[in-house]
C-alpha cells in the first residue's frame, strides 16, 4: 500500500503527466454528459429503446456508453469513425496505391487520416437516416408531433455533428491527453454501464436467497480470473531470436547485436470478435422464419445462450482470426526488413527462408491464439446458462472485456515510459507493463 500512494505521488509530480491525465478526464466528462442530452423532437419520458440493448444493436449500445438507447445526441458514437477507419486499413492492405501512400511517412499518413474523417462523415449521415427510421418504428409515440417535419432533417445533422465531435475528442486525447483517444471513449462508454450491471447482479443474487452473496463472490472471483488470463493473451509474445552480423564503418569494428523478433500470440486484437458477432447477426435481419415459434433460425442466433449459437460463433472467431493475422501479418516484409539490417535468423538462411520460418512460427502460435479468443467470446453465453443475469453476463468476456483490458494496459503502458523517464519505479516490481503494441495508424479497440 505504502508503495502504491508512492507511485500515485510519483505521477502527479510530473507536470506533463498531471497535465495529460487532468485533460482526459475532462474531455471524458464532456463525452458521458453529451451521452444524456436527448435529441431535439423526442419525449425523453416516452422513450423504450429496450430492444437495443440486445444483439449487434446491443453491441453498438455498449460502445456508444448507453447514448444509443437514450436517443442521445451522442447516439451513434466513434463507431461510424472505427468502421470508417477498419475499412481504410483494409485498403492499405489490398490495394497497392494505398500501401504506397502508407509507406511516404507522416504526409501519406496524414492523406489517409483526412480520407478516413471524408469517409466517417458520409457513413454518419448514413447509420444516422437509419437511425431515424428505427425511432420512427419501434418508439413513434416518443416523437413529438409537432415536430415531426423537422425530425428527420435535425435528426441527422445533430447525430452527424455529434459523431464528428466525439471523434474530435478522441484525437484530442490522442493529442494532448493519455492513452489512444478512441479506445479510451469506448472503453468509458463500455464502464459506464458496469456499476448498473453489477449492482443489478448482486441484487438478483440476493433475492434468491440460499447462499446468494456466496455465488456472487465466486462469480466475482471467477471474472478476476478471466482477467488475468485476458492479460496474459493480449501479452503474449513469442521472441524469435536475431543476430546482426558484424560491420567495419572505417577504421572501427561494430561486434553484432543480438536482439529478438516479438510475435504477438493475438496479433489480430478485436477485430475477429467484431466481424464474427456482426456475421452471426445478419440471420435474424434476414431469415424469414418465425422468430417467435421457438423453432426459427433467426431465434438460435439471436439467443447468445444458445448452444449452436455459441459453437458456430467459436468457430468463426477462430476462422476470422488467421484471416484478419493472414491479411495485417507481412513476413515478407520482415524478412526483407532484416535483410536490409545485415540481420538473420540462426539457423535459416535469409530471404524466403527466413520469411517462411516467420510464417510458420506465426501460424503456430495463431492457432491457441485463436481457441484462447474463442474461448473468450463465448464465455458471456456460458456465464448467462450458469445463471448469471444477461447485463452483468457480458464483462465475463467478449469485446467488452478484450477492449477494456488493452485499452488499460496501453494506458499503464504510457504512463510507466513517464515516470522510467524520469527515473522513477515502474508500475511493477519485476518487469514491465506491455501494451497491444500496435503499428497501424488507425485507432485501436
């Protein structure tokens, strides 16, 4: 404890780091209070936007902190801007001018951001007409009729405009606070509904009686422990060893380093969880089987409990895994990379050798990579069979969980590099904090 307040007293000597922490928090407060303004036209006390707290719905509603279920002017979030942003990364790696332009250092960066804020734009203005006609359909007795002309038309441009001030504040945190700014809201967003959640657990435990509280620490024991194995996952590396072979520069001879190549085991982060729960959502918008009979497939992809639902889903997390590592992952690349660097693997000659070594180790560790993340995704399911309450369900695992965890170990990440600059103790006695290490320019959930 002693060593804790030390380390607290550490951190808020460092003026740039007080500076930094000061301004997130204070961007992050105007994001939760813009969270709770309804949208002009709308009859706060009329609103039930229950349904959307469920499926991809209810995954938009936990990034979006709530906002879309409150029919805030915040409704939509980051979330046009993260989909805006996956789709420019997907370019950069498929279309050979795009990875040209990547590669001209800070200007081409720069053109690549400023398409990607064009193109958050026109998909605000297209989820916020969508948004729209789902108000109009679920929720018509909250609009108010005297403003029903001018809805549609202020609906959008508030929405639009909101996006593009979240997104404004996020590279405001990017810029003058701490941690990636665009995880951190979504991962604010996401918190925001843990003391609800956790409250409303405790609460259905309690009333069941029999040893209620005792279940609830035992869940509560177990989630800690989900975490930590969640750590381990995002953190997990394996260390390819690399010599650099001697060199002469004039009269001086520089003896060879020896360095290692790091491999993240989840080199592919969220992003396989998202594409599989966005693919196992379009059956219940599709199917025209009955969702109520009990007997429709619309009903088994919808019910995240579902034995089928949670074995498909496993199966697709693992698939979009060695997708996504297959398409960010360029061994390639690294093997020329070394090349270039007089460095070498022991043992295996360089070029394509080197780069097939590089691929083969990756596919190695990608596959428990992949089971460990399935694992995760499914655990929200499990945890909801086992009794626990659908809210709370979903801090066991999922995207929830995987974006809180790295947003937090990037964020400890950053300030352990302030204080080892200025000489003081890490965050951590025996080795140090690692983030996500990320190397693409896009924001990181």
């Amino acid at each position: 404890m002693k060593k804790f307040i030390q380390t607290l007293k550490n951190i808020w000597s460092i003026e740039e780091l007080r500076s930094k922490i000061v301004v997130t928090l204070l961007l992050i407060l105007v994001y939760r209070f813009g969270s709770h303004v309804v949208l002009p036209g709308i009859d706060p006390n009329k609103l039930n936007l229950s349904g959307a707290k469920e499926g991809l719905l209810g995954l938009f509603d936990t990034f979006a902190g709530g906002s879309f279920s409150n029919a805030s002017i915040f409704a939509l979030g980051i979330m046009p801007y993260i989909s805006a942003s996956i789709f420019m990364q997907l370019m950069t790696i498929l279309v050979p001018q795009m990875q040209k332009l990547q590669k001209e250092g800070d200007s081409g960066r720069k053109k690549i951001n400023q398409w990607t804020r064009y193109l958050t734009a026109g998909v605000t203005v297209l989820q916020a007409a969508a948004y729209v006609a789902y108000l109009r359909n679920v929720n018509k007795e909250a609009l108010i009729d005297s403003y029903s002309g001018f809805f549609w038309l202020s609906t959008v441009v508030v929405l639009t405009a909101g996006t593009l001030f979240v997104m404004w504040l996020g590279e405001k945190i990017q810029d003058k606070g701490l941690g990636n700014g665009t995880s951190i809201i979504i991962m604010v967003g996401i918190l925001a509904r843990l003391p609800q959640s956790f409250l409303g657990e405790f609460a259905a435990k309690q009333t069941k009686g029999g040893g209620g509280l005792l279940f609830f620490l035992i869940e509560t024991a177990f989630l800690i422990a989900i975490i930590m194995g969640l750590i381990i996952l995002v953190q997990g590396v394996r260390k390819i060893p690399i010599n650099y072979a001697k060199q002469i520069v004039g009269n001086r001879q520089f003896t060879g380093a020896r360095q290692f190549l790091p491999l993240k085991v989840n080199a592919s982060g969220v992003m396989p969880i998202i594409f599989a729960q966005a693919i196992m959502f379009l059956p219940t918008l599709f199917s025209f089987t009955n969702i109520e009979s009990g007997k429709g497939l619309a009903r088994i992809f919808n019910d995240h409990s579902n034995i089928w639902y949670m074995v498909i889903y496993a199966v697709m997390v693992i698939g979009f895994t060695f997708l996504y590592t297959a398409l960010i992952f360029n061994p390639k690349q690294m093997s020329d990379s070394l090349k270039q660097s007089n460095g070498f693997i022991p043992g295996v000659k360089p070029g394509q050798p080197t780069a097939d070594y590089i691929g083969q180790v990756m596919d190695r560790i990608t596959l428990p990579g992949a089971i460990f993340l399935a694992i995760i995704g499914i655990l929200p399911g499990i945890a909801q069979r086992l009794g626990v309450t659908q809210s709370y369900s979903t801090f066991f695992g999922g995207t929830s969980l995987l974006i809180m965890v790295g947003v937090v170990l990037d964020t400890l990440q950053q300030i352990e590099t302030h204080l080892l600059m200025r000489q003081y103790d890490g965050l951590m006695k025996g080795g140090r904090i690692q983030g996500r290490q990320t190397t693409t320019t896009t924001p990181t959930i």
